[in-house]
C-alpha cells in the first residue's frame, strides 16, 4: 500500500506498532522524503495531520490474535475509535480494513455483503471476529450521526511477498514447511475451501475504493472468488517449490470455517474490480519472496526435489 502511494506521487505516514509486521519490509522506502515511519499503538490516540486514513491495524492471523485477544479487541474497537476521532477532526474520507471472517462458518455461499454472518461469540476466534464487527459498527455509526465519509472492506484471504514467515496462515506455512523440506501440516482432512487473492489485486481495490465518490454500499468485499481447497494449495505449493515435504493432517481447530468464498459483484459493479492476479502466478512470486528471506537468514542450504533450487534450510 505504502508503496503504490509512494509511486502515484504521495506524501505517506506509515503508522505501525510492528507487533507482526517488520521494520525491514520498510526499509526501501526510507530514503523517500515523501515517506515517514511512525512507530505507534492505534489503541493510543494520535494528533497528525492527513488528508486520507487506510486503517489496516489489527493482527489477522489466528496465531496472532489469539495470542493476546484482549489486545486484539482494543486494536479493532479502540483503534477505530482513534481513526474516526482523528477523521472526524480533520474532515477526511476514512477506509475500515475489515475481514471476510466477520462471516464466521458461513451457511450462504458465496458470501454477499447482505449475509450477516454465523460467528461464535464466545469462542478463541471471538477477539478477532466480533472486534472487526464492532469496528463496521462504529464506522456506520460515525457516517450515520457526523456525516462522515468512510469505506469499509471485508478482505477475505490474501497472500504474497512481505508477509511474516511465522504468520501462521496457510499459504506462509506451506511454502516456509516446503522450501525446508519438511511435512506440510494441514488441520483438518484438507476439503475446507479458501480464496487466495494476490496483494497487489488487494491493493488495488482498497485505494479504488477509497477514491470512488459515490457510496457504493454499505460494505465492499475485496477478495478472489476462486475457490481452493487447503489440501489442493498444499499439493500445488509441494509441486511448485519441487519439494519432497509430505503432507500431514491434524485435529482441526474450533471455529475453523467450512468454506470462504467472497461475492464480488458489488466490488465489480461499483470499483469495476476484480483480481487479476492467477493462483500460480501469485504463489510463484511468494515463493521467490521466501527465498530470499531464508537465504538471508541462514547460509546452510537443503537441496529438494531434482536440484532445481537450492534452499536455505
């Protein structure tokens, strides 16, 4: 995001506390003069002055969130409290990242922004799930009684380079597990579905959607509607890194939805959006992405497959 700003000739404050993100994936930008690092907790409230809010704050993987879900609550709740006060003072638009798992375990597939969603408010997921939902509250809210202008997105799975090798989600954990050689873990027999949408598709939506005038609903889901089971990307992840990983199945987790599937006819429609990016062509750029970070991290490497590549290990 920062650096599609950056390159349409903006001037950018990045604001993040790097409790899953990393200074190095900003390091490249640095020398810009038209970019600024701030190092902040959005639960705090912050005095700067924008003239546009992308609030992407709040850990998205389970591995995360449920780490602290306390502070995963304050991060949705508190911290869009924070960006609509500063929005409202500063009369700015305001986009809301929310998340397609404001939908739970889903009974309508796909899933149409009207679906209200099935969500176990009392389960390990919770934090995560009801925090987003409170944040889209507070959202309609604030338009509804200050007139403001603000976009919510529902972002369903997204993946590519950047993205913390530890993170937890399925993509990062087959390729990282793959390039090492080791078992591919599933949880589950593998038939629960995800859609897998490229970054830069992701992107390219939200600042659309922040930049369209008209009000194109209440919510706009971001996602790819290409379906893929988990067990299908572990086989399509072994195949493309040539890896001699097997793959494994374990208990699956609560609340770990069936299947996820956004509806983009909205997305369509309103920000003339859809991904444009093909499943092996994403994966094969994050796969580089990995690479490269293991072979920063250690020099050691583990042949796979036929020797095609050489992996750190």
């Amino acid at each position: 995001m920062c650096e599609r700003l950056l390159g349409q000739g903006h001037e950018v404050l990045c604001v993040d506390n790097f409790f899953t993100g990393s200074r190095a994936n900003c390091e490249p930008m640095l020398g810009n003069p038209r970019f600024e690092l701030m190092r902040h907790d959005v639960t705090f409230p912050i005095y700067v002055e924008v003239d546009e809010i992308y609030n992407l704050a709040c850990p998205a993987s389970p591995i995360h969130y449920q780490r602290d879900p306390v502070q995963t609550t304050k991060t949705s709740v508190m911290g869009a409290i924070n960006v609509l006060g500063l929005a409202k003072r500063l009369k700015v638009r305001v986009l809301q990242a929310s998340t397609s798992e404001v939908y739970g375990d889903p009974d309508v597939h796909p899933q149409p922004e009207s679906y209200c969603g099935s969500v176990n408010i009392a389960g390990p997921r919770a934090c995560y799930d009801e925090g987003k939902r409170c944040a889209e509250t507070l959202f309609h809210d604030y338009r509804r009684q200050h007139g403001m202008s603000v976009r919510v997105a529902r972002i369903f799975n997204t993946y590519g380079p950047n993205m913390h090798p530890q993170d937890g989600r399925v993509v990062s954990n087959f390729i990282i597990q793959a390039l090492k050689g080791e078992p591919i873990t599933i949880y589950g027999d593998g038939s629960q579905t995800r859609s897998f949408c490229y970054v830069d598709d992701l992107v390219e939506g939200l600042m659309r959607l922040m930049a369209v005038d008209a009000h194109p609903g209440d919510v706009v889901n971001l996602g790819n509607p290409v379906e893929t089971s988990v067990l299908a990307l572990a086989r399509r992840v072994v195949e493309l890194c040539d890896s001699p990983s097997t793959i494994t199945c374990h208990p699956l987790p609560q609340d770990d939805p069936r299947r996820r599937c956004p509806d983009i006819a909205r997305a369509r429609a309103a920000l003339h959006w859809s991904p444009r990016v093909d499943l092996d062509t994403g994966l094969a750029r994050t796969i580089a992405y990995f690479e490269g970070l293991l072979a920063r991290q250690d020099g050691s490497v583990l042949p796979l497959g036929q020797g095609r590549r050489t992996i750190p290990a």
